[in-house]
C-alpha cells in the first residue's frame, strides 16, 4: 500500500501530537525527542511532526512511502523518463528509520520524496539523520533533500 506523506513544522510537539491523535482518531506510530509519526489508515496518510525546524505551522516536505526499493526505484526511473531532474539517498539513516528514497521538485521548490523504510533506526536526541550524512546528500533530513539544482534527469 502506498499513502501521501505529509512532513510538517510544529512548535510544540506534545500539543502537535494531542491535536493529531484527536483529528485523526489515532496515536502516532513513533515519537522520539522532536519527532512523531502517524500512519493512519483512513485517509491512507503518513503525517510527520518535526519540533523545532522551520516555521510551526510550515510545511517542512511532501512525500510517499511506498512498500519496496524495487518501488523506489521505478519512481526514480519514471520520473527521469519524464524529464525531471532527481536525486537518490540509498541506506540513509533518516527520521528514525533506514530508508531508500528519491527526491524530486516541484516547480515552486517543495521538496517530495518516493521513499520505502528499510527498518528502524535510533539516533541522538535532537538529530533526524547522523551529523555526517552518507552521499548523495549533505543536506539535513526531513528539512532539506539532496540538492537538484543544475542536475539532469538521471535514468535507473
């Protein structure tokens, strides 16, 4: 099953949660120091609470979580076909979790991302991915994807 991911900025994260377990009618499926995660079911939604990054209220990434690599990488191959320029992270440690993805943006710059996740992951208090991301990327996660400035399509 794929679902939308929705990533967003919030100023206080127990207030965020409390207010989305209500909304949603369910409690979040992971909640670290400044981060939670809801994965409802209906509507099928991956709803992310970052504490701390960005304005509150903002939106920090837009994404889908797919169930396989083999899923991402299609994505990255279909988006290519289309023109668009991406970037890949495999085997990131990010938002708790080891995951495969590829970033694309829109035409005003927010930021998407076809990711599947690997397994869980832990990570110190206060960071959402290692302070020395693998390559491609060197940009924070869940604030930032790897930078697609001046890139062309790239084929899987």
């Amino acid at each position: 099953m794929s679902r939308i991911q929705l990533a967003i900025n919030v100023s206080d994260l127990d207030a965020a949660v409390g207010f989305y377990s209500k909304l949603f009618a369910a409690e979040p499926a992971k909640v670290r120091p400044g981060y939670a995660n809801f994965a409802v079911t209906e509507p099928p939604l991956k709803l992310i609470l970052i504490e701390g990054s960005g304005q509150p209220g903002s939106l920090n990434h837009l994404g889908v979580e797919v169930e396989t690599t083999a899923a991402v990488s299609s994505a990255q191959a279909r988006l290519a076909e289309e023109d668009l320029a991406t970037a890949t992270e495999e085997g990131v440690t990010c938002c708790y979790a080891v995951q495969d993805k590829v970033w694309v943006d829109d035409p005003d710059g927010a930021p998407w991302e076809i990711y599947t996740v690997l397994e869980d992951a832990e990570m110190p208090a206060g960071q959402l991915r290692p302070a020395e991301p693998a390559e491609p990327s060197v940009a924070a996660c869940c604030a930032a994807r790897p930078d697609l400035a001046g890139q062309a399509p790239t084929a899987g």
